[in-house]
C-alpha cells in the first residue's frame, strides 16, 4: 500500500515559473524525502526533512512539513526545462521499515 | 565513486519462466532494498537486506526471494513470472538500516517484460 499521496498528479508550467506539490501522509513519520525520477530511470534523491524540521532549502528546493496536518510541499523556484520529471515523495514510518512512496507529480516545464 | 549499478538494464521473459536481478550498493554501504515501480505508480517496497540478513519484507508473493553477498551486492529472484511482474525494478543502497533516517541511494534499474 501507498501512504503518501501527490497533489497535483501533473502539472505543467512555463519556464521561470515556480512549481508547488504537495504531499499527504497516513501515520507518524520520522522524517520524509522528496525524489526525482526522470523518464522511468532511477530515482534521484533530492532533499530529507525530519520530523521536528519544518523548512528546509537545497539550491532552489523549499520542502515544507506539516506534521499535525500529516503534510509536505515541495516548491521548485524558478523551473527549467531539465527540471521535467516525476516527483515523489516517500516517508519513513517510525520504526526500522523501508522507504513508502506515494504515487508521484508528473511535472512538464515548457521552454 | 560509482553509484549503485545494476544488470540487466532490461530484460524479457515469457510466463513461467524465472529470472534474477542483480545490484551492487555503493562502496561502504552494507543494506540493499528492493523495489518494484509499474507504470505510473511509485516504487513499493519488496525486500530489505542488511549486513547479509533479511530485515525487512514487503507484500509480496513466496515467488520473489532475494539475497546479499559477503560483499554487500544483491540478487532478486522471481519465479514463474506473472504478466503483472512486468514493472522496473529497483535497487537502493543506504550506509545503515533504511529507515532509520538514512539516505537511500537508487540504481537505475533493471525493466523486465513479461510476455
């Protein structure tokens, strides 16, 4: 089963625009990861936010989390072309278990 | 340093058949996950391997098995593959337990067709 869930499912946006998803989650987290997956490839990671974190920045990445809403938010500011890719989140469920992603946003920057 | 490789990069089998996927973590890290991604969903998690002992099982049938090396590479098993086993398979290494805050690294994967 899948306990986070990506919102939107896609998005499309112009070149220069800031992009925002948003990520859902069913139990307590100790802390939540935000992934890159380019074309059906591997999983490129991009930022971790723990659970007593509430922001944090990597390069023109904001991640955002809500622990008493069970939410995150990925921002991409100023997007590019390359930034074209589906966007995962995955938390990490208290205890010693794997990475659960959710379903992913499936986001197109037009040039 | 390489990241974490693995082989074959795709595959095609036809129902019935078995297969096995292999994957090599990075350099130092001593757990190994797998997981399998179909097509437009995300990765579900099938097993964890840490320091050679499994650590971890996702919801998967007896047909998948896996295993870890004295050098911390990995094999996946599947047998009498499933239309429905069709799907990208994926490896991820981390330094320590998944799970316990630990950055997972992913391979690139290997795509298997089931025909």
């Amino acid at each position: 089963s899948q306990q986070g869930e990506e919102d939107p499912q896609a998005l499309s946006i112009q070149e220069g625009e800031n992009a925002t998803m948003n990520c859902s989650y069913k139990t307590s987290i100790n802390n939540l990861q935000w992934y890159r997956q380019n074309s059906g490839r591997g999983l490129v990671h991009l930022i971790l936010i723990r659970s007593n974190e509430r922001e944090k920045h990597s390069g023109r990445l904001r991640v955002t989390l809500d622990t008493s809403k069970k939410s995150s938010s990925l921002l991409i500011t100023a997007s590019r072309a390359a930034d074209t890719a589906s966007y995962f989140c995955a938390t990490d469920p208290s205890g010693n278990t794997p990475l659960v992603f959710g379903k992913g946003t499936r986001l197109s920057v037009i040039a | 340093d390489a990241g974490v490789t693995q082989s074959p990069t795709h595959l095609i089998k036809t129902r019935g058949q078995h297969v096995t996927l292999r994957c090599s973590p990075i350099s130092g890290h001593k757990s190994v996950s797998w997981y399998q991604q179909v097509l437009g969903q995300g990765p579900q998690f099938i097993f964890q391997y840490y320091e050679k002992e499994e650590r971890g099982r996702g919801n998967f049938p007896d047909r998948f098995s896996a295993r870890q090396f004295p050098n911390y590479s990995s094999e996946l098993n599947v047998n009498a593959l499933l239309l429905g086993d069709s799907a990208l398979y994926l490896c991820a290494s981390s330094s320590g337990l998944a799970g316990a805050g630990e950055t997972q690294y992913f391979g690139p994967g290997t795509r298997l067709l089931v025909l």
